[in-house]
C-alpha cells in the first residue's frame, strides 16, 4: 500500500495534497499497490469527500479534537498507529513545513529510510528509485531505497503536478477510532495570518516577476500592470526586495519562496541559481531580457530578447484589449 499523508487547513485540502495524489499513482502503477490517504484533523468530512473523487483506493479519515491543530507529536501517534496496522510500501508526505516537521521523526522513530524533496519516482528491477535535487538544484540524486518497507518520502511541491491526478475514484472513506495524545511541550497560541489581499504565491497560477532590471521603484508599476492585466501575482528577485521596492514576502528564490505556477513571467531578471531553485519547476516559463546570454534562457520555455520598457507595456495593452473584448 502507498499511504499519503493529506496537507490541509481551515478544513480545505491544500494544493501539495493534490500532489502526494499523482506521486502516489505513479508509485501505485509502477508497483502495483493500492493507495490510501490518511486524514487526520477535525471537521474533516468534506475534505475526505473530496479525496474520495480522486482515482485511490480508500480514505482513513481519523477526527480527534486534539488534531484540531497540527502538532507533530499527536501526527507521529496517529500516523504510527496507522502504519502498524496497514504495513504500508511507502508512507508520503510534502517536503513542506508540515511534511518536514513530523517525516523524518516518524521514520527515525521507525527506524525506516526517508528520502526528502523528491522530484521523481521510478522502478528498476524491483528496486523503488526515488530523485531529488542537489547543489541548490544543480544535480540530481537518484536514491534506491533498502532494506524492509515502510519507506518514507517526501514531495518537492510542485515536483508532481495536482492536475495530472486521475480522477474517478471511489474510495472507501473509513473513520478511524484512535487514541490520540494531546501535543507535548508546544501549543498553539495564535494563529496569524498574513496581510489579506496577498496571494500566497506558493498556490499563484499565474507569477509575473520583476528584478533589477526595472532600474527603479517606480518602473515596478510595469509588472503590477501586467500582473493584473494577465490575472496574475507579483513577485520579485531579492536585489528587488533588498532595495525595499516591495515587502520580503514577494522574494522568489533560495532565501524566499518556492513556487510553480501554470505560468511565471520573468521580467529584467538574469537567472541567478538562488532565483532559479525558487521557481524552475513552473509549468511555462516566459523570460523577457535585453541579454539573449542571460542564464534565465536556459529554463525558459519562450523568451523575448529586447528591452523590457518597451515589451511589457505592449503586452499589457494586448491583455487588456482582448480581456475588453
Ligand atoms: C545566499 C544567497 C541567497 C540568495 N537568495 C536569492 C533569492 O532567494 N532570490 C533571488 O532572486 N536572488 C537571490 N540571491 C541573489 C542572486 O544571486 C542574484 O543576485 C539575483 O537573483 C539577481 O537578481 P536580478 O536577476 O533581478 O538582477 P540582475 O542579476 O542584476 O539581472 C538583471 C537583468 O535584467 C536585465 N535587464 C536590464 N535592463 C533591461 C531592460 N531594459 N530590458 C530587459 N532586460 C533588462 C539584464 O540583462 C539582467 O539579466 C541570493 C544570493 C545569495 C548569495
């Protein structure tokens, strides 16, 4: 069995579970075992409804009032509960904060490998390979598990796309009785939430992203107008948010977010491997650069080489007009 952990919150499943969904499936063909998601929260119902749209086998869907917040001591209770029962082939969880919180304790607990920020899964022979990069995304490392299952593994986001999943499904949702314990030595006190009006960028379908080569604050109104012309979210390379045109929270990179939209638009920016680790799993990457040599090129998918004060404004004025009809 390939069991997956569900990422969720405010009782909405978030996107990293859609793609546990499609690693699982890929995992469930090459290796021919059936999938389980594991819920574990309170108020879950309609989010095991949801999953049970999906092409997997069954829904263990386990509701505590303890689990009302996420802890990851009462998660590492629940999941070992869970995993002496099922004997699972492979437990799977995000490589998200969550994911990286309580994985690698529950497998040292297990005393089972983990192999974390997986971008790839394959068969050879029956040996499970598992891919993850290196060197800040320079190199990638194939790793073949061994020893007994279970095996762990994390989920790079957007390594394994959400709308690749098989639909169809339906699974068998089972409530699962279990003896959860209240979170030690951590408790949540507040929960809050970042400014409203601000995309989390790391679900954004849409990025169009500005760097040094907007030359000043003011010129930055360029991407916000495209931004909003192609339905899209701002963000930024670090000089950007180090000359403080816009808030850290914009920054797309190793020291800021990762993402992998539909389509990141990338404007006046090189290519530096810090910004690249943050946004090259993107399903269509656009780069608009004056340099044909800018390193940014090599990930892109289409590029312009001209100057960007002169294609963007002629690119909103396009969107605008067709969105006007
Ligand atoms: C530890 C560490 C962590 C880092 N973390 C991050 C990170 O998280 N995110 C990040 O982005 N960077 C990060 N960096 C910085 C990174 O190394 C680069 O310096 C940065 O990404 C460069 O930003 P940029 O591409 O906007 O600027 P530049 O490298 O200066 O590139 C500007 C580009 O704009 C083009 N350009 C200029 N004028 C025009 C024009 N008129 N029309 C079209 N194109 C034009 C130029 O050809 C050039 O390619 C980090 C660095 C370190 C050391």
């Amino acid at each position: 069995m390939i069991l997956l952990v569900a990422e969720h919150k405010d009782s909405k499943l978030k996107p990293i579970t859609g793609e546990l969904i499609v690693f699982a499936q890929r995992l469930a063909r090459d290796f021919n075992q059936p999938i389980a998601a594991v819920l574990l929260g309170s108020n879950i119902d309609s989010m095991a409804a949801e999953l049970k749209s999906r092409k997997i086998d069954r829904v263990i869907a386990v509701s505590h009032e303890v689990l009302v917040d996420y802890s990851p001591h009462s998660y590492i209770s629940a999941l070992k509960s869970i995993i002496e029962r099922e004997k699972p082939f492979v437990v799977l969880a995000g490589h998200t904060t969550q994911g990286m919180d309580f994985a690698p304790r529950l497998a040292a607990s297990l005393r089972r490998p983990l192999i974390a920020g997986c971008v790839e899964c394959e068969k050879q022979g029956e040996r499970l390979i598992l891919t993850r990069q290196i060197f800040n995304a320079k190199m990638n490392m194939k790793t073949a598990v061994r020893g007994e299952p279970p095996y762990f593994a994390t989920a790079s986001p957007g390594a394994f796309p959400a709308d690749e999943a098989e639909m169809g499904g339906n699974a068998q949702i089972e409530k699962l009785a279990l003896d959860v314990p209240a979170p030690v030595r951590r408790k949540v006190i507040e929960r809050s939430e970042a400014q409203k009006g601000k995309m989390d960028l790391s679900s954004a379908p849409i990025i169009v992203s500005g760097g040094r080569g907007l030359k000043q604050k003011e010129n930055f109104s360029l991407i916000t107008e495209l931004a909003e012309a192609i339905g899209g979210s701002v963000g930024a390379s670090r000089p950007v948010v180090d000359a403080e045109w816009l808030p850290r929270e914009y920054q797309i990179g190793s020291s800021g977010q990762t993402v992998s939209p539909k389509l990141y638009i990338a404007i006046g920016i090189s290519g530096a491997i810090q910004h690249l680790v943050g946004m090259q799993t993107s399903r269509c990457i656009v780069a608009i650069n004056k340099d044909a040599e800018a390193p940014i090129f090599k990930v892109a998918h289409y590029g312009i080489v001209d100057d960007l004060f002169k294609v963007v404004p002629a690119l909103t004025k396009i969107l605008e007009d067709l969105r006007q009809g």
